[in-house]
C-alpha cells in the first residue's frame, strides 16, 4: 500500500518483468495503457504539494489523496489528517472520491473504478491475490506467498507497492502474530499502521 512518504527502493522489482494490463480483477475496472513504471523520486517528493492530486478528499483516519491520469486513477495515497483538502478537478477523481465515501460509510461497498496499469507480473499475482480476499477476512503474508509459490518478504513488498489501496485491500493481509507492516511503515504506533486497524475495524476485523 502506499505511503506519501515511502521508500523508492520497497517499489523496485527490475528483476520482474512488467505487462501493460492490469490482472486484479476489481469488478468493472479499466485498465489503461501505461508503462508499469515505479513512482520516480521526483514524482514522489511533489506529492507532498495539495495541488499535485486531482482531489484530497476527508477520511474517518485522516484523508485521501487522488492521483488521476488521463481517464484513469493513477493512485490513492493515505494521507495524515492535517493535510489540506483538494476538491476534485476531474470526473475521475470525482467518482472515485464518490466511491471512497460510500466504502467509509459502508464496508461492502465495491469499487468499480478505471484503474491505470501498475505493477510487474509478479506484483499483479500478489494483487490478484488480494483483491479475492473477502470484506472480513484476513491472510498472512505467509499464506499469500504459499498461493504464488513465492515468499512473505517478498509479498509484503508488493503489497508495499500498491498504488489502488482500499480497492485492492492490501490491509487484509497481516503478519502471522500480528497486523504486520502497512504501507512500507512497522512503526505500531504510527500513522498508517493505524490507518490498517481503522480499515480492518471498517470491515469486521477483530484482534488487532
């Protein structure tokens, strides 16, 4: 999941290879034709600016920055409850601060939103993962990296690494005696660790 203030070496994967489709299959999403390019530190070091998101919209943890690109959302970004809204100045950022709401009043809600190309190929099969994991339901990195073959570190990477958090709920994963990191963050008292039990709490999730 992303962090606004995250580390640019938790996104890079050279080592994958990348597709120009998105696989998680998020009900009536789109996906548009982009590179699957990590965030630059360029990029990222603007996105502390109001002004670089389509919309920065309220949220019951603090707010959500919207990214939009073209017809498509490029990102959503968890942001601390200080930050200054935005009002969305395009129909896609229009609709997803719409569906944003709706999920914060109500857990079941589904998001059907145009979601640009993200990810390696190894990144998507995590995503893809994720994205069936049931409103309520949890599973460990361990679990998630069984599925694919593959390792928790490496799980936990491309969950870091998400770009769609909440409509891909990278919160749902946890750490087998715990909640786990969130948004490349360990910090337990932290910001969006505390973001990751508000969502877990949204959605029924007791323990943590």
């Amino acid at each position: 999941m992303k962090a606004w203030q995250d580390s640019e070496n938790s996104r890079s994967d050279s080592a994958m290879p990348t597709r120009k489709t998105l696989l998680v299959p998020v009900p009536g999403a789109l996906a548009a034709k982009h590179p699957a390019n990590a965030r630059s530190s360029a990029a990222r070091s603007l996105m502390t600016a109001p002004e670089m998101f389509a919309a920065v919209i309220e949220a019951p943890f603090g707010a959500v920055g919207i990214r939009t690109e073209g017809n498509s959302l490029r990102e959503l970004v968890y942001l601390p409850p200080d930050y200054a809204l935005r009002e969305p100045t395009d129909e896609v950022a229009a609709e997803a601060a719409c569906q944003l709401a709706r999920y914060f009043q109500n857990a079941d809600f589904t998001f059907s939103l145009p979601l640009a190309s993200a990810g390696t190929d190894f990144q998507q099969r995590v995503w893809s993962v994720i994205a069936a994991i049931p409103r309520g339901e949890v599973l460990t990195y361990g679990q998630v990296a069984r599925r694919l073959d593959s390792a928790p570190r490496a799980v936990g990477q491309a969950c870091g690494a998400n770009w769609f958090p909440m409509v891909i709920p990278c919160h749902r994963v946890t750490a087998t005696g715990g909640l786990g990191g969130f948004a490349n963050q360990e910090d337990v008292a932290g910001f969006h660790l505390g973001v990751k039990r508000w969502l877990l709490a949204h959605e029924g999730v007791q323990g943590f």
